[in-house]
C-alpha cells in the first residue's frame, strides 16, 4: 500500500463524507501519521499528487489546505467503470491478442505481458493470451498503442466444435491458475472472519484496520480475472469474501470515520458528522 494509495482512500472512504471544505496539510500528517506514515512521506507525496493535477493546493494564512479535484473523482468512476463492465453476461466468444515484438526488445515484451496480465488476460501461449471481455480487449488495445510494437493482431474467436477435447472451461483452466485464486479468495475471507470475531477496534486502530483491509480487499479484486460464471466452478469463493468484506467495511467504517472527524474537529474546534450520503464500501 503506497501512501497515494492511503490519501485516496481517506478522502474516498472517510473525508469527502465527512466535509466538502478543503482539508489542513497538517490534519492529512496527523491522520498518516495514525497509518504509521512520517510527516516528511506525507508531505512528499502530497506534492507530487498536486503536480498531478489530482488535487489543488491553497493558502489559509500560513496554513496549505489541499481539495481533490474532479480528475482525481474521474480515476475512482472509471475503476468502478470497468469493475461493471467486466460483470456483464459472457457472449461465448474469446478475446485474443496475438503480439510479435523484436526478439531483442525484452523490455518491452515484458511490458506488453504485464499490461496483458493487469487487464486480465490469460496466457494461451507466450505470444497469445485471451479474454472472454470485450472491455478487457479495449483497455489493451488503447494501453498498447503507444508501444513500439511490431506486430498486434486482434481476434474474436469461439471454441469451433464442441466434440472437440477441450472446452471453454479447460481452456480457462489453462490460461488462468484458478485454484490459487481462488484458495487466495478463501484465505481473505478467512482473515476478515477472523476480524469479525475479534473485539471491533476503536481510534486510530479502527482506521488502519479498515483502510489495510480496503487495500487487501482491493489487491485479491485486481489479481481476478473475473471470468463469467460458466468458466469457474461452481463453488467459486470470491462472492463468499465479497459478502464478507462488506460485513466487515460496515463494522469498521464507523469507528475509523468517528477517528477521522476528530481530527477534523482539532482543526474547526466543532464535531464534524458525517454528511448525508449513500454509504457503501468500496470494491476497487
């Protein structure tokens, strides 16, 4: 977890519900500091999330407040974006990338396979990887354009018989290791029982707790696939850690977001309440 990772999410999770006013530097390094982050870390990585545009800086006497800015908002939607996208009904078809790349340019071979790989694509063979996603392919494609490949041909294809030795569901099987993903989806889940069991923390603990299981939460949701049902068994436990999660983000969020506003409240001098809104927990 990377400290633009932790800003993210205080403001996702816990700052943008509880004020729309810009935030002190100094109540970001208190609340980093909470996450075990050094104030100089913090301040570091507040300026580089600035030169990025992800948020603006302003002035209040000697005091830099920080605002996250629409861009910032824009990056969350379009992860929720292709989280949905990658949940619609399969239409039987695979998704194929088929790459050459100069035998002496490792580099960018390697690039294109973990580009690949973070979209979610299976390797077939080293040059050919697959997906049942038509979202996954445009991501790809529009990722890929700027690399100085030689060769990138795209095709759409369907098992040809269904005689023939191997189904859908073996190739799956071959192109994914599917049951250490899921035994990493049974672990997660096991880990956050294990937490609902446990006394529910309060303070600062409460939101470290949280946010490092958002991030775990997070980590086990980027490294799936998310193949349609009729690719995985049927006793697939990433809805069981799902379920789980949200279980445990709903124990947890009040507690850390209860922190969060204290901390506001050192910088107003007022308790700082939520503000009216939806609450769910986040999935990316």
């Amino acid at each position: 977890m990377t400290v633009r990772d932790l800003v993210s999410d205080l403001f996702a999770e816990h700052l943008d519900r509880l004020t729309a006013h810009p935030v002190r530097l100094q109540t970001l390094v208190a609340l980093l500091e909470d996450l075990e982050i050094a104030e100089p870390t913090t301040r570091v990585a507040m300026a580089g999330l600035r030169r990025e545009g992800l948020f603006t800086a302003s002035r209040s006497g000697r005091e830099t407040l920080y605002t996250p800015t629409d861009r910032l908002r824009a990056v969350r939607e379009r992860r929720q974006e292709r989280l949905d996208q990658r949940l619609l009904p399969w239409d039987g078809r695979w998704r194929m990338v088929i790459y050459t790349v100069p035998e002496t340019d490792r580099a960018t071979r390697e690039r294109v396979r973990r580009t690949l790989g973070r979209h979610g694509f299976g390797m077939l063979a080293p040059a050919t990887w697959i997906s049942p996603q038509e979202a996954a392919l445009d991501e790809v494609r529009a990722e890929l354009a700027t690399e100085p490949i030689a060769r990138l041909d795209v095709l759409r294809a369907t098992m040809a018989d269904a005689d023939m030795p191997s189904t859908d569901f073996e190739l799956a099987h071959r192109c994914w290791d599917l049951e250490a993903l899921a035994a990493g989806w049974r672990e997660l889940t096991a880990s956050f029982r294990g937490q609902l069991a446990a006394p529910c923390p309060s303070g600062a603990e409460a939101l470290r707790a949280h946010l490092r299981s958002l991030r775990a939460f997070r980590a086990m949701v980027g490294s799936d696939p998310f193949l349609p049902p009729e690719l995985k068994a049927t006793d697939w436990p990433g809805q069981d850690a799902c379920d789980t999660w949200t279980e445990l983000s709903a124990r947890l969020a009040d507690p850390a977001r209860e922190h969060v506003g204290a901390r506001l409240a050192e910088d107003v001098g007022e308790v700082v309440a939520p503000r009216a809104q939806q609450d769910s927990p986040s999935l990316i």
